[in-house]
C-alpha cells in the first residue's frame, strides 16, 4: 500500500468544508474523521459510525483513520473505575472494526489537549496562526481555558480535548491529578495499552498515540509524549506492531532540539500515522504555526518528506494545523484547520513526494 494522503474533517454540520470541497483536492484518499458529539468513554455505537462511513464512502474516500476516541481521564488517573471504561473502548475497537478502520489516534495528556495562547495570531502576511506565548502558560491555568472555553461558546465550536462538560470541572480535574506523577502516569499508560491490545490484534486496528502539545510539562502536569528517549520508552514499555504513532512534526519540533527526521528513520515500523506541521520559533521561546513550505519555519518538513520516503512509508500522513488564509477568521474557519493553507500544504508535500519518487526512478535507469 502506498503512503495515503489524509484530510481531517469534523462532519456534516460540524465542519464548515464539505466533503465536496475536499473532493477537488488532488491527492487526498482518506478521510481523518471522529464521532465528535461522543464524550470520553462512551461507545461509539454502529449505527452513528455507519452514518458517517457512508458519506465518506460516498464521495470516494476511505475511512480507514480515526482521530480521536479519546480516553477518559479516570484512564489516566488510574481509578478504580478504568476497568469498566477500558471495556467501553474495547468496544469501540471491535464497532470500529466493522467498517474497515485501520488507525485509531488518540492521545494521553492529562486534562488539556493541544495548548495555544492566541487562536488568530497574525503572522505578518495577513494570514492568521495558532500561537504559543510561553509567558502567558504559567501556574494559573484558568485565564487560558476562559479564552479557549469563550471562543468555543462565542462561535457554538467545541474542540476535542476541550469539551464544555468537561471544562466545566476544572478544579475536581487538577485535584483529581494532584497524585499522578510523571511515573505513575506512564504506569496507568501501560495498563491501558496491554488491556486494549488483544482487541486491537483481534480486529487488525493499529492505536496510534499522539505527541504531546507542546512537548513539556504545564501547569505542573506531567507530558509523556516529547522526544525521543519517551517515543522510545513507550515503543519498548509495551513492544506490539499494534501500539503505534502517530508521529505529529509540529508538537515534538515546539521543542527545537527534537529532529523529526532523525525520530521518523528510527521508528517509522512504528509510525501508522503522520501529522505534518510547520512550526516558526521565536527567541524568546514563543512559537507560530507556519506554512507547510520548509523555509516558512524551522521543521525541517523536507527532510522529514525523505525520511518517510526514504524507508518507504505506507500509512497515513495529512497537513496538520494551517494558517487561515484571506476570509477565513473566527465564525467561519476552525482554529487551524482552515481550507486553503491545508490544500496548498497538501500539494507542497505531495510536490516533494512526486520528485522523491522521480529522482528514485532516475537512479534505478542508471
């Protein structure tokens, strides 16, 4: 199987791009998709996943990637009730299964999600960015998730890991987190992953962790997920073909000592899924999302085009966050995940794969 070009796409009604609209995207095969009304540890049931398989199937696009069934923070915690909601993911698995899924992505970072300071930062060209202002990420988490959590009420647009419900319980949150060390987070990881794993080999469903974002602590909660040593640890702490990556450039190269490169020739067995993101750093620590081109950040997007190359990748890779480009604003665009920044990036990376492959071709003539 060839690498597959991915499009994340939140559902009719949800997203304002249509499958249409991706329709006419060269190169894009599969549809990066999620049941995004679910909360954490509630079964996706067959009928809701069959409904929105057949609009994807529709258009002509496979289904094959899930991003996210995400996990329920008494996972994480490793509370007494993990048990019974492990057996819900479980089940999830096996519904999944039905309709082919392949990649499930999901991530383990206690209580936030992805974290950014300014939505639509402006970049300088007109365009806006998700931005991180170090300073701002301090000990008072609240001032962030009121902007985050107002934006989302402002324009009726949740996003997965901020969910109003649980957004609500901010403070039982970071009491509940209060016990769980670095260690102990890793510990619970690992219970989760051996639990799930017979149910991941048995319906042929590879899990694919995300990277943490950005890679390191905040608001004195532990990350997990944030070089190589930790992609490492967790690769070997439960060594199966089915417990996988999904390999996110942007959040490991928030920290610009991670090469991407180098982590994607070392471990790309194990990559099932690939975010590709620009990332522009500033001095002071503060980071931009950028244009997928290379010279527009400081990722080395080329570089980690050959290395997928290079050892010969078959899964899943998409444009992660792009900047929102000419009338895309708040209202009308998710944060990010806007049309035209993700099409062009589509086309930059599949422009370096096409050449890769020529120059390959050339060599074999020789």
């Amino acid at each position: 199987m060839p690498m597959q070009m991915g499009w994340r796409w939140y559902g009719e009604g949800n997203d304002p791009i249509t499958l249409g609209d991706i329709k006419q995207i060269p190169g894009v095969s599969t549809i990066v998709w999620a049941l995004h009304d679910k909360m954490p540890g509630e079964i996706w049931e067959v009928d809701e996943i069959k409904k929105v398989v057949d609009q994807i199937e529709s258009y002509g696009f496979n289904a094959d990637v899930v991003e996210s069934v995400n996990v329920h923070d008494d996972i994480k915690i490793g509370l007494p009730t993990r048990d019974a909601l492990i057996e819900n993911y479980k089940q999830c698995i096996r519904n999944l299964s039905k309709f082919g899924v392949k990649v499930i992505c999901y991530n383990f970072m206690p209580i936030f999600d992805w974290t950014r300071t300014d939505l639509f930062h402006p970049v300088g060209d007109g365009s806006t960015a998700l931005f991180y202002q170090k300073d701002m990420i301090q000990d008072d988490y609240k001032a962030m998730a009121e902007y985050i959590l107002n934006f989302t009420e402002k324009y009726n647009m949740t996003f997965p890991g901020w969910e109003p419900e649980r957004m609500a319980k901010l403070d039982e949150l970071f009491k509940a987190y209060a016990p769980v060390t670095k260690e102990k987070l890793w510990e619970n990881l690992k219970y989760f992953l051996e639990a799930i794993m017979p149910t991941c080999r048995e319906c042929d469903i590879k899990m694919a962790i995300h990277m943490d974002d950005p890679p390191w602590d905040i608001f004195g909660l532990p990350r997990l997920m944030v070089d190589e040593a930790s992609i490492e640890k967790f690769l070997t702490m439960v060594d199966d073909p089915y417990n996988c990556l999904t390999l996110c450039s942007g959040s490991l190269n928030a920290n610009p000592e991670n090469n991407v490169a180098e982590i994607v020739r070392k471990h790309c067995d194990r990559i099932a899924f690939a975010h590709i993101r620009n990332i522009h750093h500033f001095p002071n620590g503060d980071f931009s999302e950028a244009a997928h081109r290379d010279c527009c950040g400081e990722t080395g997007i080329i570089e980690i085009l050959r290395a997928y190359h290079d050892c010969g990748f078959e899964g899943y890779i998409r444009p992660d966050h792009g900047r929102q480009l000419w009338e895309e604003g708040p209202g009308n665009c998710r944060p990010g995940y806007g049309k035209y920044d993700r099409a062009l990036g589509i086309q930059y990376m599949l422009g370096v794969w096409d050449l890769l492959d020529r120059l390959d071709e050339e060599k074999k003539q020789k």
